[in-house]
C-alpha cells in the first residue's frame, strides 16, 4: 500500500509515546489515522517515553522549525554499570562500584554548559555511510565522532544510597537540540534505565495525548509559540502556504 501523501488534514500533533514502539511506528500510526504525510520533529528511542512532535499534512514542510527546539527530559541512571546502548536494552560491558556521592556531584557539575562527548555506538549516525547501530548490532567497533551541545541545566531529582555509594540517581535536563542523553550516563559511568521527555521547546507532555487520542493542533497557534529565530530556518513564503491550508480553529481532529 502506497504511502499517504495528502496535505490535508494540517496539523501539530502532540503525542505522549510509551515505552515498546519505535517512532517510526507512532508516526505510521499517526498517518494510518489522517491519511496525510506525517513527519516528526525529533525521534526518542523505543525504551523511552513522553513526548513527540509529529507534523500532519502540509506542515511537514515545516519542520525545520520545530527540530532545533531545545529539549526537556528526566532519566534515571544505573551508576554502577554500563551498556553496549547505555540504556537497559543492551548488554552489559563493565560493572563498578557505586561513586560517594561527591564524585558525582563533581562529575555532573562537569556535565553542565557546553559539553563534547561521543554519539552512542547505537545511534542511526552514518558510519562510512552505513547507520551505526546497524555496525553495533554486527559487532563492528568504531570510534564515535564527538558531538556538541549545550546543557542549560542539569538538576539532581533524587539520590540513592547514602554520602558513600550513590547507586543511581534521576536527574533532570534542560538541553540543546541533538543531545544524546545516553551519551551524559556514560559519561557518568552508568547507563539510562528510564528515559522520559517532558517538552520540545515552548511544548510541554502534560499537553499531549496517545497517539489514538491526539488531536492537531493549528499551525497559526504553534507557530505563535516559536520565538523568531525557530521561524526563521523556513520562508516567510513556506509558512504562508502552510497557514493557508492549516485547519481552522475548532477543527483539530485527527480522525
């Protein structure tokens, strides 16, 4: 079956994802439901949850948009292990102590501001034009290139264990577009064992639904939301079209 193309319905759908299904497979949900070329602003991995920006119709053209928006997430991480995925769906490859929670504590404030670490071994970058993770899944090692982002803040929700051993902890993060949340556990010696974001730039996930129940919301009023420069990376002209087609107020079903 071909895939739908129709520019209608138009649309921001704001969708709470659970953990299982890829993105891939909420954004096809999406487009089974609309009938409408679907796109995305930004993927989570499938241990991960919370919040996703899908594009309905002809406000895939704007995109550009909504993929550099800062992103907003709570994890918790395992200090006394890491993964081939730094996250619970790989394997274990080194297992420590605990750190006191001093060390911690300096390791984290080393994590805040602007930060180089590597992109995870299972990451969809292209390794000599292949995906990495699928170099990963075959046993290939590669040196992974460094990527740059800013951590705007990084805050301690809750500590485990006691001064001496800190076994894991949750924290919570303000960061720039493209961080790799796995990346800031390795770099803490420890892996993600949950991962949840809460918004994309000015949206939060308190305003999302399931995929099934996700209504679109107008591009007029998500793009009110964007400050300038977000609405700057696509033509004035661009967005005009879009806004002519965008379903009038009152009319964001999805169905």
């Amino acid at each position: 079956m071909p895939v739908p193309k129709a520019l209608k319905p138009v649309g921001i759908a704001l969708v709470d994802k659970p953990a299982g299904p890829s993105s891939f497979g909420i954004v096809a949900a999406l487009r089974q439901r609309t009938r409408a070329r679907t796109g995305h602003a930004g993927t989570l991995d499938p241990f991960a949850t919370g919040l996703l920006v899908l594009l309905s119709g002809a406000a895939t053209r704007l995109a550009p948009c909504f993929v550099g928006l800062d992103k907003r997430y709570v994890t918790d991480i395992d200090l006394t292990s890491t993964t081939t995925t730094g996250d619970p769906e790989g394997e274990i490859v080194e297992q420590h102590p605990a750190p006191a929670r001093a060390e911690l504590d300096e390791a984290l404030a080393r994590l805040r501001g602007a930060i180089e670490l590597p992109i995870p071994a299972a990451s969809a970058v292209k390794i000599g034009g292949e995906r990495a993770y699928k170099l990963a899944r075959r046993g290939v090692v590669v040196d992974m290139p460094l990527r740059r982002s800013l951590v705007h803040a990084l805050d301690v929700i809750a500590y485990s264990g006691d001064a001496t051993a800190v076994p894991s902890v949750r924290i919570e993060l303000h960061v720039s577009s493209g961080t790799y949340v796995r990346s800031i556990a390795q770099a803490l010696g420890g892996h993600c064992t949950t991962l949840r974001r809460t918004a994309v730039g000015p949206f939060t996930v308190d305003e999302s639904a399931t995929v099934d129940d996700a209504t679109l919301l107008p591009v007029a009023d998500a793009l009110e939301r964007l400050a300038a420069d977000a609405l700057d990376r696509v033509p004035e002209a661009v967005r005009a079209g879009v806004l002519a087609l965008d379903a009038p107020v009152g009319n964001g079903s999805a169905a």
